[in-house]
C-alpha cells in the first residue's frame, strides 16, 4: 500500500528482521539497513570455503526457548534441527561437564555422592562466604557464596579474567546469576523444552524471515543519526546505542572477540565446545563447528580458538563489559534515548545488555505489538527502550 506506515530499521540482525517482517506482514513498509555485507548480526553463520562446514562466525549459538509463540515464529522460516548443547570445562588436564553438575562434582572432589549429599557439600563449601545480611556484592562474591572457593577458583576465576579482562569482583553479581548449577547427571547445557539449530544456519534464517514485498533491504548502508536526509515515520535502531549519539558521552565499554580457525580430518574435540578455565591458557573456548550441523556429513573439521579483549574504535562490539558500581556514562545514554521521541533502541547493542536469542527476539514481536496498536488506535508509535 502507498499510504502504509513506513519504518526505518538499523541492523538486519534477528532482532531487526523480526521486528521487520511482524510490521510488513501488518501492512507497513519498512526499510532495513545493514551496514555490514550480509545479514544475521551477531549470529551470522557462513561456509568455510575450504571444508564447507558452516561456521558460526561470531561464536556459537544454539536457539531455545520455553516459548511457543517465539518458536513457532522461526519454524515459518527454517526447519529447525533437534540439538542439544553439550559442552566441556578444561580445568589443568582433566576435561569435566560444564555447567557444574553432579559428574563434575563428583569428578572434581573425587567422591560418589549422591544429589543430597552433594548439595550438602558444595553449601558447606559455600558456608563461609555466605554473608547473614546482605547479598552478593559483585561476580565473586556471588560464585563463592553459591559453590564455595575451590570450584569458583578452578572453573570460573581464570576464565572470568581472560572473558571481562578486569577482576571478577569488578563484575556486577548479576553475571554469575546465569550460571547454572545441578545436582543430578544433567549435561544439557540449556534447560528450555525447544532447542535446536536452524537447517541450513542463521544468516539464512534471517534472510528468509526478511523475504517480504512491504521490507526493502539496504546492505552496506551507514546510517547517521544526523542526516537530516533520513525520511522516517519512527526508527528502529540496533546497533551500539554510543553509536548513535555519535559517543557523545565517551564510548561504552565493551569486550571484543578473534578467533584463529584450524582445519583437519575427522572430530578434534569430541563436542562443540570447550571452555579453558585456567588462566595461563591465552584462550577462553574452542568451538568444533560441524557438531552443529547434525543434518550434514563432513570428513572435514574446523575449530575455532576464541580469545577476548578490549573493544577498539575498530574492533565489533560483542560483550557490553558492566562494570559494579559504574553506570555514570551508561546512565547518560539511557536518558538521551528516552529523549527521543521517533527512536526505539533494541537488541544486545541497542539496549547495552547482555541477552540471548530468544529474548531478542521475544523484545522484537513485543515492540511490532506496540507499535501496530499505536498506529490501529490512530497514534504516533511510542519509543520502545528496555533499561539496561
């Protein structure tokens, strides 16, 4: 339609496309503009032209959620293949399940305790560290009051370090929140009923949900805030909210990733993923691609070898690095956004927020709700922000 709403949305990631394609299937043109060469954001994948593994580009992702609305959403666009994420912990030179479940537990103590009595050992472990009248202050106060110094140390001390580059009790205690811990031969990494990996990968996935005659894609299109050329009725925009204020305040701090890739015949590993706990080893995990592609054959293997630091002017923002006790900065961003009166700040970057697929995309659907019942009652669309 001529007259339909039009939309500008930055980013083609899956918060971006989902929000998309909920608006065009409404009636509304929308205009999407990726910077980058491809769609997908962060959860690109992409064949590795010398085994064709599909690689996930940015790190390894795994779509799960309790949500049927969220997943049956994505099966309108891809075939989603069962999987469930397993992965290891190198603590010195033993491998152990990760998270923390009772093999490892067990494993780690050297005992063959049952569930009770191993709950009642790691909060003896714990006991010590757990304050009668306040709670956890920081990551490391929250690690130790919850499994006790010697699991802390071995499992999340070192890796903590070479993720965030600071000391964990710099970290807010939020983070070791969603470090899962159980008391039973558990391995799945997730625990939400629907898990799986899109067939055929996430880039293709988001290209597919993009597929629509009201969304027209621009690849390779910056966008500036401050372009009096753009035409807009509202904005969508998720990509780094510093960005869009042209860092204004100082840029936001975030950690950024490299990965060397390595190539060979057959499995390396034996899962998809490995975390290195220790310290002195300079990387944090090693991913084996083709674990996530059950629906393929390869002879082939490819692992990539993941390494953290300090995002640079650059460098891809992948980690927003929350520091205790320090949201001057951040605090002066959130109050710029919630000035702007046609803007919506979505997605991890968006929003400055650690957050998983299904959340992104759950905000996504929330904020094309909101917008379609604004415009069906005959007013401007709200902005839509999540505080950080």
């Amino acid at each position: 339609m001529q007259d339909a709403p039009k939309f500008l949305i930055v980013g083609a990631g899956l918060t971006g496309a989902v929000l998309a394609r909920t608006l065009a299937e409404a009636g509304c043109r929308c205009e999407v503009w990726e910077e980058g060469a491809e769609v997908g954001g962060h959860c690109a994948t992409v064949r590795d032209a010398d085994t064709g593994i599909l690689l996930h580009k940015h790190g390894p992702h795994t779509l799960h959620t309790d949500d049927e609305t969220i997943w049956n959403f994505i099966e309108k666009f891809a075939e989603i293949y069962p999987y469930r994420h397993l992965k290891r912990a190198r603590v010195g030179g033993e491998l152990f399940p990760s998270p923390i479940n009772l093999q490892t537990i067990n494993q780690f103590f050297r005992t063959a305790l049952g569930p009770a009595e191993a709950a009642a050992l790691i909060a003896a472990e714990a006991a010590p560290y757990v304050a009668a009248s306040a709670p956890p202050a920081n990551f490391e106060e929250a690690g130790l009051s919850k499994i006790g110094k010697r699991l802390y140390d071995a499992f999340y001390r070192g890796y903590t370090i070479k993720q965030w580059g600071i000391e964990p009790r710099k970290l807010p205690a939020s983070v070791f929140g969603r470090v899962p811990i159980r008391f039973d031969f558990s391995e799945n990494y997730f625990h939400h009923a629907r898990q799986g990996q899109p067939v055929g990968g996430y880039s293709q996935l988001t290209a597919k949900i993009l597929e629509h005659h009201n969304i027209h894609l621009r690849l390779k299109a910056s966008f500036d805030s401050s372009n009096p050329a753009i035409e807009r009725r509202h904005i969508f925009y998720t990509g780094p909210l510093d960005r869009y204020f042209d860092f204004r305040f100082g840029r936001l701090p975030y950690r950024t990733l490299r990965f060397e890739h390595e190539r060979g015949a057959g499995f390396k590993q034996g899962c998809a993923v490995i975390n290195y706990c220790d310290e002195s080893v300079s990387y944090t995990r090693v991913t084996e691609h083709k674990y996530f592609s059950g629906w393929e054959r390869n002879d082939a293997t490819l692992v990539s070898y993941e390494r953290s630091y300090d995002c640079g002017p650059n460098d891809p923002p992948y980690y927003p690095l929350r520091i205790t006790g320090d949201r001057k900065r951040l605090d002066e961003y959130v109050a710029a956004a919630r000035r702007e009166r046609c803007v919506s700040f979505l997605g991890r970057l968006g929003t400055f927020r650690y957050i998983d697929m299904d959340v992104a995309i759950r905000e996504a659907l929330s904020a094309a709700t909101t917008t379609l019942h604004a415009l069906k009652s005959g007013i401007s669309p709200p902005p839509f922000f999540i505080e950080p």
